[in-house]
C-alpha cells in the first residue's frame, strides 16, 4: 500500500488529533461578537498568561493579528522599521500601506536579525518633510533567514532603544513558542520585550486555524475594534477557539521534537554533494537548503520530489524550503532522506 505523502510545505499543514477533534465538537459556544462565548474568553486569557500579557484577542489569521496591530499602533503617514525579508513587509499583499496607510521601511538583517544600531540609524529625524517612526516589528522566529531565532540580548538592546526614543514594538511572533523552545527561555521574556504580540496557533501548535493577538488591556480593546473592521468579527468562534486551548496545553513541549527531527534532516542533506544547508540556520523546525550545485531548477526540483512523496515549497531563485511538525515522525524523516539521497546522487 502506497505511503501518504511526506509533507514538509509548512507547519501549517497540520491536522487536529482525536483529542483536539473532541475538545471542538463539545465545545461551549455563544456569540463571540457580543464578547459571550467562553471558550473564546478562556483561550484569550489562556493566551494571556501563558505570553505575561494583560489580555488576548482571538484572530482568523497571523496575517489579520499583524495587520490589526499595525493599525493600532500607528496614524496614517507613519513609518515602521522592518526587516526586509520579514513576512509583513514579503507576505502580507502591502496590508500596511493598504489598511494603514503606513510606509515601511525595510533593513536588510543578519539572517533577519537586526541590531538596535541599525533600527536606530534608521528612525527619522524630526523634520516636516519625512514621515513619523513610530513602529518596529521584529520576527521570531525569522522564516525567511530558515527559523532563525532572535537572540535575547539583541531583542533587549531594540526594547532599550525603543524605550530611548519612544517607539512600539510589534513581535510577529508565528513561531516564538519554537524560538522558546530552541533557547530554553520562557516565552514571557521574548514577549515581555514587545508592545504586542501575534502568534499562530496554525503552525507548529497544530490547530487548524487561527493565531492571537496579546498586549495591555487597553490596546486589545482597540485590536478588537479593528477586528471587526478588517471582517474578522465571528460568531461562535468557541468551535476553533477549543483547538486552541487544546494546543497550548498539548503541543507546545513538544515542539523540540520537530526541532531535532529538522536538524537530523538537515544535517543529512548537508551531506550531499548537490544539495547546500547553512546548518548554522537550523535552529528551530525550518530547513533552507539551496539547490544550484545540483544543476535542476527550483521547479524540476519540486517536481522530481513530489513524485516521488516529498512535498517541499519553493523559496527563492534557488532555494528550497522543508519544515517539521508534528505529523512528521522519525521514519518519514528516513524516507525524506533516502528520496533526497536517490534523486540528487544523480545532480
């Protein structure tokens, strides 16, 4: 009997488990718009706590928490300071320009990191002719840069800075609890260094849909205002929401295992000729490996793989990208390997 695809797209790919399944069909529902569903209030408080925030906000997507901060935290003209390669600035259809009428401005990082002294060369001086720096937004982990985590004390000096020169701070955060779990600080302390925070419950925590927004009590309320403006004021949400708590009480230990899985694959892969992986990179569940030496395009790339059951996405001009989740397991990391092995032994 055929296997069924190995699939390393993204964490997103995700499919609840028996015990998540379960928690969202008994889950109690009201109306969240009317703010009377519980299971929504529990996992926006869950989310809370668990980030050493005053409040959450339940959102249908990263991309809907990002945005939703931006706005909240800007007035139209103003400017942010972003990494170039960040998923605002690459992934988010210029949502800032669009719905807040923001400019960004984009600093190219040290695999997407970038220093206090870069951000603060970056902000404007106080002149009538340039927009206002209002804003940084920081990612961790970085997908682009392959997971990359940002560093405590880099993270430190940009909230010291801010402070200094009266900015906010937005973490995109999809993936802090993977930057948590590969640092082995709690995540209260990434988080504590921003304004607001968005992260996925969709990618490695494994629930099917949604992400939250945590900050101060006072900028939630207005997050939800804007919520509801960008369409993403549901009804009886409590049915997703428990997907949710289900995963903050279940997935979030476990994530060092698709850490490993992703360091024993791609330390596998470093080892053919065809195939380059900065194993310097990997450092949470996302693996870069760059496919020029082999001599096939990006394209032919994915095509040979899928066929043969390993399903990766493309992720620039030569590269390509596999991440591990939690329905990957040790042997479909061997299998990857071996169609690795078997395909680009011919490069």
């Amino acid at each position: 009997m055929p296997h069924e695809p190995i699939d390393l797209r993204s964490d997103t790919v995700t499919r609840p488990s028996a015990g998540m399944r379960k928690a969202m069909a008994e889950a109690v529902v009201g109306d969240d718009v009317f703010e009377d569903d519980p299971t929504a209030r529990e996992l926006e408080s869950l989310a809370a706590e668990m980030t050493g925030k005053e409040a959450g906000l339940f959102v249908a997507s990263g991309t809907m928490g990002n945005e939703i901060c931006v706005l909240a935290h800007t007035r139209r003209g103003d400017e942010a300071i972003v990494e170039a390669d960040c998923h605002i600035c690459r992934y988010e259809v210029g949502g800032p320009a669009v719905l807040s009428g923001v400019q960004l401005a984009p600093i190219k990082g040290d695999n997407g990191v970038l220093s206090a002294a870069q951000i603060e060369a970056a902000i404007r001086s106080d002149d009538i002719h340039q927009p206002v720096t209002r804003l940084v937004c920081l990612e961790n982990t970085h997908n682009r840069a392959g997971g990359v985590v940002w560093p405590i004390d880099g993270a430190r000096q940009v909230r010291a800075l801010a402070d200094r020169r009266g900015l906010r701070i937005h973490l995109d955060g999809a993936r802090v609890f993977n930057a948590a779990a590969a640092t082995g600080f709690d995540v209260r302390e990434y988080c504590s260094l921003a304004d607001s925070v968005m992260f996925c419950l969709s990618k490695g925590l494994g629930a099917p849909i949604g992400s939250m927004v945590v900050g101060s009590a006072d900028f939630i309320l207005l997050a939800r205002r804007y919520r509801k403006l960008l369409g993403g004021g549901m009804r009886q949400v409590g049915v997703i929401a428990a997907a949710g708590i289900y995963a903050l009480k279940n997935n979030v230990k476990r994530l060092a295992e698709d850490h490993r899985r992703a360091r024993v694959l791609a330390e596998a892969l470093a080892n053919i000729p065809a195939v380059s992986v900065d194993l310097a990179t990997v450092e949470t569940n996302i693996v870069v490996l760059d496919v020029a030496r082999s001599g096939f395009s990006v394209d032919e790339c994915l095509d040979m793989l899928a066929k043969h059951g390993v399903l990766v996405v493309p992720f620039g001009r030569t590269r390509i990208r596999a991440v591990t989740h939690l329905d990957i397991d040790d042997s479909d990391i061997d299998r990857a390997v071996a169609v690795f092995r078997r395909l680009f032994s011919k490069a």
